[in-house]
C-alpha cells in the first residue's frame, strides 16, 4: 500500500555520476515505476538497470514494474498551444497508468520511485506526474508523503566535458528547446543552453550568426561520448554528419548544446518590450511594388541598400556595413517585429521578384507614434519604389498596427528622399536645426514630416496579401 513516492534523479546513467543523496535514496524503494517507451531507447532501460545493479545493496529487495508509456503524436507539425495542449493529454493518461499499478500494490510495498534521467528538474514531467498522483490520493484520503532528489543534468555535464562554465561573468543562461531556439534567438539572451533538439536547430543561425561559439555533446556520460566544439559556422556540418552517422549507429541521438558569442564580443544589453508585438501580415502589394516583413534570407537587401555612394552620403556616419551587420538585421527583424520595436519590411519589385529596398516603422516617443525609415537598393531608384512602399505600410500602420501617426525625416539637402513622402502624402511640418549627424562629425538639419489617418493623404490602395 501506497505511503511515499520519490523522485530520483540518477544522472546520464553512469552509476558514478549517482549522487550520494541519491544512492540512498535508491535503496529505499520497493517498487520503481518505468515507462516502457518500446524498443528504440533500450540502451536508455540498460543503462538505468545498471545504475540500480551497481548502488542498492543485494540485501535489499526491490521491483521494476514497467508501465506502457501512452503514445504521443508527432510535436514538429503542432504550433504551441496544440503541443501544450497533447502533453497535459499525455501527462493524465500516465497518472492514469501508474495510478493502476500503485492501486494493486501490495501491502508490503510502500515505497514506490521513479527514476528520473538526468535531473527530474530539466524538461521532465515526473514531478508534475507526482503532484498529480498525490493530489490524486490526498483527494482519497490517503495522505502520501513524496521527495525529489537532484541528479546530474545533460548540460551540467555538457559543461563539464568541455570544461566551460555555461555562463559569461553575471550574464544570464537561457535554456531552451530546438523547437523555440530560432524564433527566440538573440543575442542579449547571454548563453543559450538548447536541449530537446531532434533536428539540429542552431543551423538555422549559421547565416546570421555564423560568429557563435558551439559547444555540442551527445551521449554525454556514456561510453560512446561525442564532443565537437567550434566556431558555429565551422562546425555545424561536422555536427550534422556526426550526429547523422550516431543515429545511424544507436537508432536514436540525445545531444545538448551551448551556443555563444566569442569571449570578446560584448553582450548587448537587452532591449525591453516597447509596445505590444505588431501583427502578423504577409506581402501587401500595389501591383508594382510589393513589401513583406524582413526575413534572415533578405540580408543582401539590407547590406545593399546601404553600401553605396548615395545612402553614406546621407548616413550618420560613412561606415558600410559589414554582410554579419547586414544578417544581424535581417535576422533580428523577427524579435523586434514580436517586441513591438519596429515593422521592418522588405521591398519587392513585383516584376521581377528582386528585393528592391527595405522600410521599416520604429515605435517611438509617445503612445501610438511610428518613425518612419527606408531605402531603395540603387538600382531600383528613379522609379517611384520609395512612395509605393510608403503608402502601402502607412495604409498597414494605421490600419492594423494602431499607430495613430506616422513621422519621418530627411536631411535638408536629400531632396530625393523628401520629393518621395512627399508623393506619398506626407507634409512638411517644419525644419529642425542641427538634429541629424553628419559623417564628417558636423551637423544636418532635418525637414521633419508628418501624416496622420485625418490628413487623408494617402491614394487609397488595396493591399493583395
Ligand atoms: C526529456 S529531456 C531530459 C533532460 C534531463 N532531465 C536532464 O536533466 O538532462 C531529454 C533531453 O536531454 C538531453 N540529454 C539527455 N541525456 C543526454 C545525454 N546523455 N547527452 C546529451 N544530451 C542529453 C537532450 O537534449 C535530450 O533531448
């Protein structure tokens, strides 16, 4: 009959990385209960066997008791709430299962354990399962007493291996699943930890941060270990073959990894929500020019747009870009789009396809104000691409980003860039001296503009999406 439960985390299998804490603990049960996931992990069941052969005392009697593990459907294709929605599924049909078999135990088995891999604190539902189980019998009457006991996780030992501390002197960790890793990506996370990756997830930042540092492991505490290290961009394809070749081998890889920026980078400070996410679109078009969000694909835009003769000469200061610059932005479009910091876009020319420009809306200063920025790539200057792509994200601004008034401005000599928000409906609202800086280190003043909703300036368009 059912009295204590304990959850015990036994480390990456390797008896030796058993706490003390835990070998006790381990020798206090009389039943452990096991999902049986079927066949693809039993080096996984073996190993865990071994740690109880090695640590609780022959003397000692005790059962495994292996509970059918309830299927669960493939995660890739579900979006969030789906796949929180199968996992709290999948979580009650095991209280369910265990519930069954501490139901029939008999009176002499009064402590039941689950062995947890790694520590039960790490991307494991076993104390969840627990709480619910003892919230189960409490709710009978029966009063059971439960504990968890830490064991070694996969990136304590990830750290160990490569002889690394996970984090920058006082600077965060962010640990986090392949699903999440590139949407979430930035760089002021600090270390990111990522485990719980069946596809290697980090190739989807070689482009635009192909600078990180990786430090990858698989089978971490196991006698086949495997360890790469390296520049991001170096390296993920040693990873990938390495880790295609293991699968191979075992049928199943479990690796953990810590990407990061070089020592000598510094770790920008992170830059707070401004406002709620801006919405979702896709491409808003005129028929002649189209613009879509900014992407990590649009990098060459964005590099493009900005290195040449004319964009510098009206530029703060005459540095180019450098392509890493160019992909940070493009890849950081994403994080700023959902912070509510800026709507950057890409502008398309609908013709031939080619990215033609980029246009973004900042939030700034008070409530409801956007700051207008763009450029156009210089082969596509001339053709009135400027005031298209103005009016069709000014008609998207106030339309579906509540944004009640749009600014923009240009040096006073730009004449260009004035005669296109000019076309687009913007009127001049005054000149302010000495706002702008100049590359030479003197000072520009602005003509500043505006356009509110009222002002009705704008041709009407209908968007295509
Ligand atoms: C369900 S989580 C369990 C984590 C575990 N509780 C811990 O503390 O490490 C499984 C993930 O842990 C990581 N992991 C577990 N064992 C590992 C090992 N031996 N080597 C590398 N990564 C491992 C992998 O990222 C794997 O996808």
């Amino acid at each position: 009959m059912i009295g204590r439960i304990r959850v015990i985390g036994i480390g990456m299998g390797n008896p030796g990385h058993v706490t003390g804490e835990a070998a006790g603990a381990l020798a206090t049960v009389d039943v452990f209960l096991v999902a049986d996931k079927g066949e693809v992990k039993s080096d996984l069941v073996a190993a865990r066997q071994a740690v109880c052969d090695a640590l609780i005392p022959a003397d000692h009697a005790y059962r495994v008791v292996e509970v059918p593990d309830p299927r669960r459907g493939p995660d890739a294709e579900r979006d969030a709430t789906a796949y929180d929605r199968g996992v709290r599924d999948w979580h009650a049909a095991r209280v369910d299962a265990y519930a069954e078999v501490i139901d029939g135990l008999p009176d002499s088995e009064t402590t039941v354990g689950f062995l947890v891999w790694g520590d039960p604190a790490f991307y494991d539902s076993t104390i969840r399962v627990v709480d619910a189980l003892v919230a189960r019998y409490a709710a009978a009457g029966v009063a059971v007493e439960h504990d968890v006991i830490a064991g070694i996780s996969a990136p304590q030992l990830l750290a160990a291996r490569h002889r690394i501390p996970l984090n920058r002197i006082g600077a965060p960790i962010h640990i986090t699943t392949g699903r999440r890793l590139v949407e979430e990506y930035d760089l002021a996370l600090g270390d990111v930890v990522v485990m719980l990756d069946g596809h290697l997830a980090c190739a989807g930042l070689v482009d635009a941060y192909p600078q990180l540092e990786l430090f990858w492991g698989a089978y971490l505490g196991s006698p086949d270990e495997l360890l790469v290290a390296g520049r991001l961009g170096d390296v993920v394809d040693e990873v990938h073959r390495v880790r295609a070749e293991a699968r191979e081998r075992h049928g199943w890889v479990m690796d953990t990894y810590l990407l990061r920026q070089p020592t000598d980078a510094p770790v920008p400070a992170r830059v707070g929500p401004s406002g709620p996410a801006f919405p979702a679109t896709g491409t808003l078009s005129d028929g002649v020019v189209a613009v879509r969000p900014l992407g990590p694909g649009d990098w060459e835009v964005v590099r493009d747009e900005h290195n040449n003769e004319e964009s510098l000469r009206w530029a703060f200061t005459d540095e180019p870009l450098t392509d890493d610059d160019a992909r940070r932005v493009a890849a950081g479009a994403a994080v700023e789009w959902r912070r509510g910091r800026a709507a950057r876009f890409v502008m398309i020319d609908v013709e031939t396809g080619r990215g033609a420009g980029v246009i973004g809306v900042m939030r700034m200063g008070p409530p409801g104000i956007g700051l207008l920025g763009y450029g156009v790539v210089p082969d596509f200057r001339g053709r009135g691409f400027t005031a298209r792509a103005l009016r069709l994200v000014s008609d998207w601004a106030f339309r579906e980003a509540g944004v009640a008034r749009l600014e923009l401005g240009h040096k006073v000599d730009n004449v260009a860039s004035g005669k296109a928000a000019t076309r687009a409906g913007f009127r001049a609202e005054g000149r302010l001296a000495g706002r702008l800086p100049n590359p030479d280190g003197t000072r520009s003043d602005e003509i500043y503009y505006s356009l509110t909703p009222e002002s009705g300036a704008t041709e009407p368009t209908e968007p295509t999406r």
